[in-house]
C-alpha cells in the first residue's frame, strides 16, 4: 500500500469530499461492517508505475451523510 502523491480534491468515484486515499497494487479485503471510522470506500483504477493498481478512497461517516451503525 502506498499514498499517492497526487491526490485530487474530491473522489473522482462519486465526487465526494474523502479522509484519506491509498494505493494498492496486490490483493487486499475490505470490511465496513460497524466501522466506527469510515462508512464507504470508492475505487478508481491507477498505476503503480508498474503495473495496474486501485486507489481506496475513504470516507467517513458524515462525509458519507450517515452515522456509524447505519
């Protein structure tokens, strides 16, 4: 996992403002289920420069409209 460098301003997934963005280029699971700190996560395809790779884009609950639970 890595962190791009050039982060856009807003989730270019669905266009929401997002907490953080990773990048990943190997396998990787993603569990929401009563997470107290993100409620969704977008994914965009990108390149680690060596091949292709997904950028997460996490967003917590109130960026999301909701709280945690539901």
């Amino acid at each position: 996992m890595h962190v791009p460098e050039d982060q856009p301003a807003t989730c270019p997934a669905c266009g929401d403002p997002y907490e953080s963005v990773s990048r990943h280029a190997d396998g990787f699971v993603v569990n929401l289920l009563d997470n107290e700190r993100y409620q969704r996560v977008c994914f965009d395809p990108a390149s680690d420069g060596d091949g292709p790779a997904l950028d997460c884009y996490h967003h917590t609950h109130g960026q999301a409209g909701s709280q945690p639970g539901e």
